[in-house]
C-alpha cells in the first residue's frame, strides 16, 4: 500500500507535542492558519491546503490523546469519489518523542493516477516542511500564544 511517510525527533515529552495537536487554535500555527475542525470522533473539519488552492475536508477518526490523530483526507474537486487517510503519531524516545505523518489510502480515492497523486504528495511533504513547523513550536515552548 503506497504510504507517503515523514517524521521527526522532537525533544519533549509527548504531552507537550500533544498540545499542538488538541485544539483548533494550536494546529491554525502549523497545519492551516484557517483550520475549522470539531476534534472529537465524528467530528468534522476544513482547510485550504498549503497550495492555497485546494480545500481539504475530512472527519475525525480517531483521537488518542498524546498518542495520535487520524483523518480522513478528501480534495474537494480533484475528482476524488473517496478519502485518503492522514496519520499523525506520537511515541515516545530517547529523545524525547518520535512523530510521524502519514498519508496512505491514495489507491482507494477513484482516480486511475493516483499514482501521481503519491508522488505530489512527496514532494509536497518535503517543500511544505509541515513537521519542522510543529517541531519550531514545540521548541519555541510558546504554549500561551494559543490559549
């Protein structure tokens, strides 16, 4: 199954990554400035994507508390006819905690080159630096900026 997968050390406690993870506010600093997501199981959420261009719309499927977070993932008007899945983890390490992002579930969306979806979605992971954003924030230990 075609997997697009990143992840980071990030050195601190789970806890602490977790926090920006657990609301809307935290993850407008490093997903999507114009996130609106209801965080429970069921719930749903929108955003523009980093391309500026495409909207991305899913549901909560699950929420583990310092553990993960699981979405569905749908491009509105990319011809879709089914979601994909993002897959954010945390464990712990050494190091503090080892978080990891997945994109998976491209061969399941209904478009015969999905393919060239994955392979978009790699570049995009590499230029959009989605986890040094999350791992700047953790560092900067600023945790009052979204309260």
């Amino acid at each position: 199954m075609p997997q697009v997968v990143r992840s980071i050390e990030i050195q601190a406690q789970p806890s602490a990554v977790w926090f920006w993870l657990a609301t809307q506010e935290a993850l407008r600093y490093w997903i999507s400035s114009n996130i609106e997501i209801d965080l429970r199981v069921g719930g749903a959420y929108r955003f523009l994507g980093p391309d500026h261009k495409t909207w991305v719309t899913g549901t909560v499927l699950e929420l583990r508390p310092e553990k993960s977070l699981i979405l569905s993932w749908f491009e509105e008007g990319s011809g879709w006819a089914h979601p994909a899945r993002l897959v954010i983890t945390l464990a712990p390490s050494a190091a503090g905690t080892r978080v990891t992002l997945i994109h998976d579930g491209f061969e399941n969306i209904g478009r015969s080159d999905w393919a060239e979806t994955v392979q978009d979605y790699e570049r995009g992971a590499d230029a959009h630096q989605i986890l040094e954003r999350l791992a700047d924030l953790v560092s900067a230990g600023d945790a009052q900026q979204c309260r």
